[in-house]
C-alpha cells in the first residue's frame, strides 16, 4: 500500500478515547483477532483505506471491489 501510515514517520503519536457500540467493539475485537493484530491497528488500516478512497472520489474515481478472477466488481458508493 502506497500510502501506508506508520505513526513514527508521522511524528508524535496523540492518545484518543473513542466510545463506540457493543457491537462495533466486537466488530474490531473479530477484525483484529483474524488479522492477528490489534484493535488500534484494525482502526489505523480502516483510516489508511479511507484516505485512500476520499482521494480517488475527489479525483473522480471509483472505489470498488473486484472478485478474483475479475467477473465481478462492486462499487463502494457513499463513503465520502
């Protein structure tokens, strides 16, 4: 991924506190347990694929999701 964020290149890392559902919690605790990782980790990805996707939409691209053997494709619409 080009545009990875790594906190140390970005200078000081700021702590937040976010209060989110019961169900969003689970939601990061199921995302982080099978990527083997961490909720904050899951929550940096998330903002890293969001950058990424306000970008290409204000650049007048698409955003979408293409099966494997490329029959398929699904436009992400709504995000920005």
């Amino acid at each position: 991924m080009a545009n990875q964020f790594k906190a140390s290149e970005k200078g000081t890392k700021i702590r937040l506190t976010l209060d989110v559902s019961q169900e969003l919690n689970n939601t990061l605790n199921e995302l982080a347990d099978d990527g083997n990782t961490t909720k904050s980790d899951i929550l940096r990805r998330a903002i890293a694929l969001m950058e990424i996707a306000v970008k290409a939409q204000k650049e007048g691209g698409k955003v979408m999701l293409v099966n494997n053997d490329k029959s398929e494709t699904k436009e992400i619409v709504g995000l920005y």
